[in-house]
C-alpha cells in the first residue's frame, strides 16, 4: 500500500467513476484501475462496487475511506509543517457557506477577509462551496470541509463542532404594505400563532433559518404552510412584496423593507432569532493552512457581543 493508492481510492470514491477520477487525477483509466485493485489486493477486500452505472463503495470501502482520507491530510499536514519553516504557507482550504449567507454581508465582509487573506497567503488555494447548514455540519464530520458559515437551528452548538456567532438578530415577518396583517397600521410585531393559516416564504429546510420556523411552529402545535422556498432571503423579500405570502427572513437594515416594497412585523410569542455562525471540527482543522485562515476568520468577524 502507498499513499498514491490511497489518493486513487479516494477520488474514485468521490467522483463514482473512474474516467472522472482519471481525467481528475490526469492518469490513463487503465492504470488507475490497476492501483485501485492493486490495494483491494493488499487489503484482501473489495473497496468498490462496480456492477451498476456508477461506482459505488463496498461497506468495507465506506468503512476505510475516513482514514484514507485522514492519511492523505496527515501526509499534507507533514509536508506543510515543513515548509512553514520556509516561511511560505501552502496547501487548500475547502470552506463552506450556508446558502443565502452573501445576505448576512453588512454584518461581515467575508469577501475583504478572503480577499485579505489570499493577498498574505497567496499560494494557499481556497476552495468556496455554498450548501445546505445540515449537509455542511455532515461534510465537516467527514473532513470534506475545513471551516463552514452555517445556520444555527439550536441554541447548544452541534455535536463534534465548535461555533462562534458572527449574525444574531430577530426573525421578522415580511409583508406587502396592503397585507391584513398591518392592522392596525402602526402596529410592530405579530404573534408566531398569526402565521398558523397563511401561506409563509422561507428558506428550504437544512438552512438555520428554516430549523428555527419549523421547531418554533411545532412547539406552537402547528405546521407551517410552505409556499415557496428559495435559498436567496432577497428572493423571498421580493416574493413576500407581490403579494405571495409571508417571508420569515433575518431584520433588514434601515431602510431595506421599504426599498423593496416590504413592511416587517418582529415575530414575537416566542420571539424567533437567525443567527449565523463560523463552525470547526472540535479537534481542529486538518491543515496548518486552514489553521491560520481560521485564527483570521475569527479575529476579524467576532460580532461586538459575541463569541
């Protein structure tokens, strides 16, 4: 068995087909097949199925592929280390955003702090995906992520992961200016049980955002009425104002509801809060290089009144 094998594996794995792999990993398919029997040979067992249109792992593949992949960051994380010594940081950090975190982007600008960090760091690759808040926390567990920005549904951070809070405001219900429930025209706020019969915006399940509306509205004894979900708050706001329902989205700022044609009521009884966070691995990331970007994330996106 030799690191190249283990690499091999992995990004069959990954891809669930060999072509993809080879073209990724620039080999001939023929030779890569070869590696890869090659190491099922040395470990006595099949690692992957390849009877149906894709590949997929054998459980004994499934159960192997967390430690190739941990060998594969160690063997990095060593040649790293070492070139830290040349003061020159490398490597890939893979970080994850929550879907609709650009909203969040007057309260932080991740955008300068990456932008910052790659000007310091420049031969260190950063790889952005944006998710769901659920399958970012399972890509973090896996080590498929480095650092994520996701949605806190519960008050006590998720298990295996450490959060700081960079976003923590009220939710607020979004209306057209004509919709019944500004009445009274001056009134502020309404009441989580107002929203039973009507037809609400939000974000898909998965997000933050959505975990608190469902959780919310169950402990009220009662299912929220979907109508339409988009991953892009603006979108919502933007629906909400034509008149299609109610949007639940995080406060604008000053000004935003009425640039978009929205009046907002604060959902109270109880009172719902969105909040977005910076997550780790408890043990930590897995590179020096994530480590450092981490150290900057941190610093420079605390929320005043947070931590």
């Amino acid at each position: 068995m030799d690191i190249r094998q283990l690499r091999y594996f992995v990004t069959v794995a990954e891809e669930a087909n060999f072509t993809r792999a080879a073209a990724r990993l620039h080999l001939a398919q023929p030779g890569l097949s070869a590696q890869v029997r090659q190491l099922e040979r040395e470990l006595g067992h099949p690692l992957l199925d390849r009877s149906g249109r894709s590949v997929t792992l054998t459980e004994v593949g499934a159960a192997v592929l967390p430690y190739a992949r941990a060998a594969l960051c160690a063997v990095e994380a060593v040649r790293q280390t070492a070139e830290e010594f040349t003061g020159l940081l490398r490597g890939q950090v893979t970080l994850g955003l929550v879907a609709g975190a650009a909203a969040a982007a007057h309260e932080f600008d991740l955008a300068a702090v990456l932008a910052g960090f790659h000007e310091e760091h420049p031969r260190v690759e950063i790889a952005l995906t944006e998710d769901t808040s659920e399958r970012m926390l399972t890509a973090l567990h896996r080590g498929e992520l480095d650092i994520a920005v996701i949605g806190l549904a519960d008050d006590e951070p998720p298990r295996g992961v450490c959060v700081q809070v960079l976003v923590d405001e009220p939710l607020v219900a979004a209306v057209a200016p004509d919709d019944p429930a500004l009445d009274p025209p001056d009134r502020t706020s309404i009441a989580l049980a107002e929203l039973r019969e009507r037809p609400l915006i939000s974000l898909p399940r998965g997000t933050g955002l959505r975990g608190v509306l469902d959780r919310a509205c169950a402990q009220a004894g009662f299912q929220p009425r979907i109508a339409f979900e988009a991953a892009a708050p603006l979108f919502l706001a933007q629906l909400a104002a034509r008149g299609l329902g109610v949007a639940v989205i995080p406060s604008l700022p000053a000004g935003a509801a009425e640039a978009h044609g929205l009046r907002t009521l604060e959902i109270t009884e109880p009172r719902l809060r969105g909040r977005v966070a910076l997550a780790w691995r408890t043990d930590g990331p897995s590179s020096p290089a994530a480590t450092v970007l981490l150290d900057v994330l941190r610093t420079t996106l605390t929320t005043p009144g947070t931590d």
